[in-house]
C-alpha cells in the first residue's frame, strides 16, 4: 500500500506534464516517497480514478499532477466519494499551463519544492462549489463540482476555443480563443437570483470565484477567500467587441473592478436563466457548450487540500489594494440592466 496516490494528465501544458514527469519521479524516488502513478487517458478519466482510489481507503492523499484542469477532475472525484462531508486529502503538483488555484495558494511550482511541501502534509480546509443544470450529461449529470472558479458564458466560450487550438502553446493560446470567441458567442439575456437579489439584462459573462484568479493570470474576483463559505461572483453587462478587448487587460491586474459594466457580489446559491443556450466551465474545464438554466451553491467546508493555512492568499493587490466591500452589490438594491 502507498501513501500517495497520483494522477497524472500528460496532456497537461500541452504534454508539458509529460516531459517534466521523469524528473518529477527522480526527485521523489530521491525522497523515497511512496506513491503509485497512473496516467489519465481522456477527459474525465482523473475523475475516475481519484473516486476509486478514494473509496478504497489505501492512501493518505491523492495527488493532481497537471494544471487546473486536473485539480478540478481530482476534486471531483474526491467529492463524489466523500462521505462523512469533507474529502480526502488532495495534494497538488502543479505542472499545467495556468495552475491559478496553486498560484494563490502559494504552493511552489519548483519540483522540488512542490515534493517539500506535500511532504509536510500541512492542510487547508476549502470551500468548493457545485454547478447543476438539467442540461448537462455524462460525467457532468448531476452537477460537476469546482474549486476554483466557474465560468458562464463568454469566459466559458474562450476555454471551449482553446480546446480546438493545437499550434500554440500559453498565453498565445488565449489569445486566439479570445478572437475566436469574440465572433461565435451570443451576449445572452439573463436573468439571475441569488440571495434574496436579483439582476436581469444582456450580459457578456457570469465568473463565480472560490480562488481569486483564473484562466492563468486574470483576477476576476480579486477579493474572494477560500473558506468564507460563500461564492464571490463577477456580471459584465454586455460589451461592444472594442468594449471587450478594453475590459480584458485590466483584469490581469484586478483593475477591471473599477469598471462600470462590472458588477461585483457573494452569495451562497444563485440561479441563472438565459434565453439562448450558453457554454460553462469549471476550473478552465469546459463542461457543457450550451444550457439555458444553471444553479451554482457553495459547500462550506468540503475539500481538504495539501496547502499551509497559516500562508496569506496571494494578493493581486499585494495588501494594499480597496475594501470589497466598497465594490458589493447593495443588499436592499436591485438592479435591472437595459437591454
């Protein structure tokens, strides 16, 4: 029996994951840490494998070797075999592309270090969310959770469009998913409750955060905590093309919160109808390319993780940034948007 199970996505970074795995083994065969490794083969499969390697009580962890992606299909199997409430330990190599939820909670990206610190077994208590609708199937009937962000909408087209881009490799990627994206989605009318509120209106796109930064460096809620046991939220009301392109950058320094098509909020479950289908992903993963009626709730307390919980949040702001709560949907307005 081993002390750490590993799921590994060569995909990763593009086979990125791949190449790094021999000199990832050496520095732990150099720990002599106990682990067994097995590859994913396809989408979902981590899911799989982390349920089974859960619910068979032989490890102390189980650990995402990959990006965000494979956190996110970790997570979910985890989750799925929880069942006293909270899941096994989930430990983190992050060897993927964008690795946000890592990044902000400051698990170190060298080989070495990221061995050190699974090492000391040091553990946080995260919150994680759950996105249902009727529409989603397959792995995803019932609801597929996240632990990171979850986009609706234009964020989700983007991921969907980097799915079908294989010349390009980082923040290229992106870049013509953007451009793509900016030409194929609809701006959806939306009506959306959470909490006892309510907004409704053509948007651009819906971004719940339970970690501060996604898509590998765009920190679309800059303010959220893993562990308040609520959802940040994000609405962009629907943009003209130039509009977008403007809004983008600023959030890779969290300076879109200060735009005015942007609407900031937390809430515990939220309710979401649109009148033309529209994309979701989870944690970068795209789930669904179309649904028209999503509710996203926060499970308090859900998934244990191998990060140190005395270590602050990495901080796009670097501490000294405004008070969220200047930035907070009033709780006594309701707002509702033209089309």
């Amino acid at each position: 029996m081993a002390d750490y199970f590993l799921v590994l996505n060569p995909y990763a970074d593009r086979w990125g994951a791949d190449k790094t795995w021999p000199r990832l083994e050496a520095v732990l065969k150099a720990r002599q840490v106990d682990y067994e490794v097995v590859r994913t083969e396809e989408p979902g499969h981590g899911i799989a494998l982390a349920y089974e390697a859960a619910r068979s009580g032989r490890y102390r962890a189980i650990v995402a070797v990959g990006g965000d992606g494979t956190v996110n299909e970790v997570a979910n199997g985890l989750c799925r075999a929880a069942t006293n409430g909270t899941t096994l330990p989930m430990g983190i190599f992050p060897v993927g592309s964008g690795n946000d939820l890592a990044e902000v909670l400051r698990i170190p990206r060298d080989l070495e270090g990221m061995v050190e610190h699974l090492l000391q077994d040091r553990r946080r208590l995260l919150d994680a969310g759950l996105v249902q609708s009727p529409g989603l199937s397959g792995v995803n009937q019932g609801g597929r959770y996240f632990v990171n962000n979850c986009g609706i909408g234009f964020e989700a087209q983007v991921s969907l469009e980097s799915r079908r881009i294989s010349r390009c490799r980082g923040f290229l990627i992106y870049l013509v998913a953007v451009f793509r994206a900016l030409y194929r989605y609809v701006q959806p009318y939306v009506r959306v409750r959470w909490d006892g509120k309510a907004r409704e209106g053509r948007m651009l796109l819906i971004t719940v955060g339970n970690g501060r930064r996604t898509g590998g460096g765009f920190w679309l809620t800059p303010f959220a905590e893993v562990d308040d046991g609520q959802l940040d939220v994000g609405f962009a009301k629907a943009l003209s093309r130039p509009g977008i392109l403007r809004l983008l950058p600023k959030a890779i320094k969290g300076e879109h919160i200060y735009d005015p098509a942007i609407l900031l909020d937390r809430f515990r479950r939220m309710v979401v109808q649109t009148d033309v289908p529209v994309p979701i992903h989870t944690d970068g993963e795209p789930i669904t390319a179309g649904v028209q009626e999503i509710e996203v709730q926060v499970l308090p307390g859900k998934v244990w993780v191998v990060a140190d919980p005395d270590v602050p949040l990495l901080d796009v702001f670097q501490g000294h940034g405004p008070s969220s709560e200047q930035f907070l949907f009033s709780q006594q307005e309701t707002h509702r948007s033209s089309r």
